[in-house]
C-alpha cells in the first residue's frame, strides 16, 4: 500500500547542508503532518498544515521549514543540518470530517547528519 | 496539555505466553487514546483506539486494550503473541474537542516475542 510515500527513504548527509525531504499522498487527504522519532522519546510534531495555505508549528520546529506545494505534496527542509537532526522522519496524513481524523503514517526516511 | 507515558521501554516474552504494555496518560480534559504499532523499516499502522462507549477495545491482529478513566490508563493486552508480533508499540492520545487532530506519543515499547 502506497497511499504516504517518502523520498529518499535514507539520507547521509554532513553539517551545514541543506536536506530536502520530500512526501507525498493519493490518499486525497487535506491535512499533513511532519514527526521525528528519536530512541526513547516517541514520535515529536515538526510542522502540520490543513490545506496548502495553513502551516503551523508544531512542538519542535526550531531549525525546520515546510512546504506545502499542493494538497498532496508536503515537504520538510532542513536549512543548514546538524548532527542533533539525524533522526527517523515521518510523514501523516488525515482528513477534516472523519470522526477522529485517524492520521496515516509514511514509511519513514532516516537523515543522518555527519 | 496532554502527556503520554509508557512505562516499560521494552518487554520480552515468549512465543504464545500472554503480554501487556502499559500506557498512563495526563490531561484535564477529555481525550481519544490510540495504540499504533511499528514494524522494522515500516511506518506507524493503527492497532486500536478508543474514543467512547465501552472501554474494552478490540483491534487488529487479536490486541485488546481497557480504557481505565479513574486510572488514566490505556493498557494494551494479548493473550498469546506470535513471533510476527515484534515490533514497536506507541501509545498516543489527543484532545476529543481539539481540531487539530494533534497526537501526543508516549515513548514506545519495545515488544520482543522470543520462540
């Protein structure tokens, strides 16, 4: 089941470059969600948006921007990575008007920063 | 605010003996609780939520979790696991009124199903 795709899926990258990741859904969902899961701390809300003129942050978006290039396509930026970024990613999607807006995740690309 | 936690960060166990992962949660208002699973190199996957009525829920793959409100706890059980059933396990919850739709993830466990 392809319905969140991640690109890439692994990334190793060194201080100071800028990371694209990129996701994308057939889903037909409006709402898009970007986490980082690190060992031991669960997975963080980066950015969310509802529709491709709404982007909030989240919990921890210091050092992150997003992109909302059209309502199936969310992208999160890393300007210039540090080593504390290397972490697993997530993508999660969701609709407005669904009893619990039930997110579904991507499969996840892991950034390593050298 | 909302909190999350898992109070075993990995639980080891054999093939076919039962299993349970504990989550307590805080908040002062009414949430929706929810565990997902992780399977190596896969993303997050729905096993079960609740959101109201009975406070016994049933989900996939024969995990069953009880809604205790004068514990705030959500613990998720199965009576026999299977080796497939090594992975990941996250507890989360969110405000019921909330718009977001923001989840709140506790830390994870660990399940390891030995044969």
């Amino acid at each position: 089941d392809a319905d969140v795709t991640q690109t890439p899926r692994n990334r190793i990258t060194k201080t100071g470059k800028r990371i694209m990741l990129e996701c994308s859904q057939t889903k037909g969902h409006d709402r898009m969600y970007w986490y980082r899961q690190d060992p031991g701390l669960g997975l963080q809300l980066i950015y969310y948006s509802f529709d491709v003129k709404d982007i909030n942050k989240g919990e921890i978006s210091d050092g992150y921007s997003v992109s909302r290039q059209a309502q199936a396509k969310f992208s999160l930026s890393l300007e210039s990575a540090i080593p504390n970024q290397t972490a697993l990613y997530f993508c999660a999607t969701s609709a407005t008007g669904s009893s619990y807006n039930e997110q579904f995740f991507g499969p996840g690309t892991r950034l390593t920063v050298l | 605010a909302q909190s999350v936690t898992q109070l075993d960060s990995q639980v080891p166990v054999f093939e076919e003996a039962p299993v349970e992962l504990r989550c307590n949660y805080s908040s002062s208002v009414s949430v929706y609780l929810f565990w997902y699973v992780q399977y190596p190199n896969q993303g997050l996957q729905l096993l079960l939520k609740y959101l109201s009525g009975s406070t016994l829920v049933k989900g996939i793959n024969g995990f069953e979790a009880e809604f205790n409100k004068s514990q705030t706890s959500f613990h998720l059980r199965k009576p026999s696991v299977h080796i497939s059933d090594t992975a990941e396990y996250f507890c989360a919850v969110r405000e019921s009124s909330s718009n977001t739709g923001k989840l709140i993830f506790g830390q994870g466990t660990t399940l390891q199903v030995k044969p």
